[in-house]
C-alpha cells in the first residue's frame, strides 16, 4: 500500500508543475528547500541508526562481514548496470535517427 | 555534495548514540515518512518540470528492465564472491545480498533461519543503503546516471530517489522509481529461494 501511496504523491508533485502551477521563481526557492529537507531527512535516518544500541554493538561484530556484502553487492550491481547501460543507450540512438 | 550527505549521516549517528530528544526519538518513524513523502513530492515536481520525460522514456524503451534484471544478478555474483573472502557458506551471504538495501523486510526473514544471519542482513542491507546514498554523486558523475540507480537497489523507489534525482535528472529518477519497484517486488522471492539453498 506504501507504494500507492508514494505513486500518488509523486504524481500530485508532477501535475501541479506540469500544469505549471509553480513559478519558476517558487521552484529556484524550492530547490533549496529539497536540498535541506534531504539533509534533515539523512540526519533523521542516522539519529534513527545511532539510537538503536543493537546496531551498534552488532556493527562491532558482524561490521565487517556486513561491510564486505554491501560493497561487493554494489560494486557488482554497478558493473552489470554499466554492461547493459551501453546497450539501452545504443537503442536510443536508433531511434533519434529514424 | 557527498561531503554534505556524509555529515547529515554521521552527525546523525553521533547524536542518536549520544544524545536524541525524547521527542524525535519518539517520533522518529513519523518524521522519516514525513520527510520522504515530502521529498517525493518534490521529486514529482522535477519530473513535472521536465516536459520530455516521456520521450526520454520511451527512447530507452522495453529495455529498461534490464536494469533491475543487472542489479539483480550483481548483486548476487558480488555476495557470492564476498562470501569466498568471508569464508562463510555462498547461499548464506547470497541471501543476505538479496535483501537488495530492503533491510527491515530481509532481517526479518533472514533470522527465520538464524538470528546471527538476521543480524548481518540487517546491518549489511542498512549499510548497502547508506554508502549508496553517500557514494551516488560520485557515481553520477563520474561512472553513469543509470549506475546511480544499480548502487541504490530496492530503495531507489523511496529513501534514496531524492538523492538520485538531485545528483542525475528527473527521466533518471523515473527509471529509478521503475527499477526500485521491480526490485521490491523480487525481493520477497529472492530471499525465500536463496534460503532453500542454505
């Protein structure tokens, strides 16, 4: 249900500009505002991760295990992305020429 | 950018461990939807901005889903590989992989099994999460736009799709959206079929 609700948030976000109910000045002041509310949101996320002492006393034990999965996990992802990313490109390229 | 990113998320750890407001600790759940819902409001506004989105989506085409399909699988070679430097059994660190940055959802099914694994799917997929959060401006910049979304996995569809279309563009973070929810919907297979092989 999470996910309808996100679809219908974003969707509301793209109508009203789309319909162009924000200013471009509105906008320039929104951008600020987004980088900020980014900030506070990763602020929130890390108060959210350094409050949980679970964590922190599992992160003295299994920290490096954990720390090895995520980074090879990412790392791979990237290098498959990177395979294909050529790929669906060429395709757009295709079809700017016809 | 990243710098900034890696501040917000250290002071944040920092001031969770030592000290937190009642008030926020609290609430915390709370402020993070809040939060999200409010940056993915924005995130629509950019895709509403950008009047040739469309287009730019349906130059890629089907072959979109190749994407999610790539993180999928690099995920998994990567875990496999990471379980011969870790020396632990390859299905076991393939399963925990497979959380795909979901960690509620993967910790939950992974301590079915055993609360050690629980625990390392737990923190492995947090920290998935949390470096690519930190490392995407890099990775746009200099390795690619749709490598930003393969860092991210599953939760290019919600904590980290602010951050993807602040450091790539608004086509990026529809694609993003896709690939997260493709990702999301795998996760609840993925896991129960790695398990089966522990």
């Amino acid at each position: 249900m999470r996910i309808l609700l996100y679809i219908t948030i974003i969707s509301l976000g793209a109508f009203l500009s789309y319909r162009g109910l924000s200013s471009e000045k509105v906008l320039e002041k929104l951008d600020r505002i987004q980088y900020l509310c980014l900030l506070f949101l990763l602020f929130v996320m890390g108060v959210k991760i350094g409050i949980n002492s679970e964590i922190i006393k599992a992160f003295y034990k299994l920290g490096y295990s954990a720390v090895v999965i995520s980074f090879f996990s990412i790392i791979f992802s990237i290098l498959g992305v990177k395979i294909v990313s050529k790929f669906i490109k060429s395709s757009k390229k295709k079809v700017e020429k016809i | 950018m990243t710098v900034k990113i890696l501040l917000a998320v250290i002071l944040g750890i920092i001031s969770g461990y030592f000290y937190a407001p009642e008030i926020i600790v609290e609430n915390i759940n709370g402020v993070i939807d809040f939060g999200l819902c409010l940056l993915l409001f924005f995130v629509g506004i950019d895709i509403g901005r950008n009047k040739n989105i469309l287009n730019d989506i349906k130059k890629y085409g089907y072959k979109i889903i190749l994407i999610p399909f790539m993180i999928v699988l690099g995920t998994i070679v990567g875990s496999i590989l990471s379980s011969f430097i870790l020396k632990i059994p390859v299905f076991e660190a393939a399963a925990v992989g497979s959380g795909l940055g979901w960690y509620s959802l993967s910790a939950i099914e992974l301590s079915k099994y055993s609360t050690e694994l629980g625990t390392l799917a737990f923190l492995s997929n947090i920290l998935r999460e949390v470096i690519a959060i930190i490392a995407m401006p890099f990775i746009a910049t200099n390795i690619g736009h749709m490598e930003t979304i393969a860092a991210a996995g599953a939760t290019s569809m919600d904590t980290s799709l602010p951050i993807i279309t602040k450091a790539t563009n608004s086509s990026m973070s529809v694609i993003a959206f896709f690939s997260g929810l493709v990702l999301s919907t795998l996760v609840p297979i993925l896991l129960p079929l790695m398990m089966s092989f522990i």
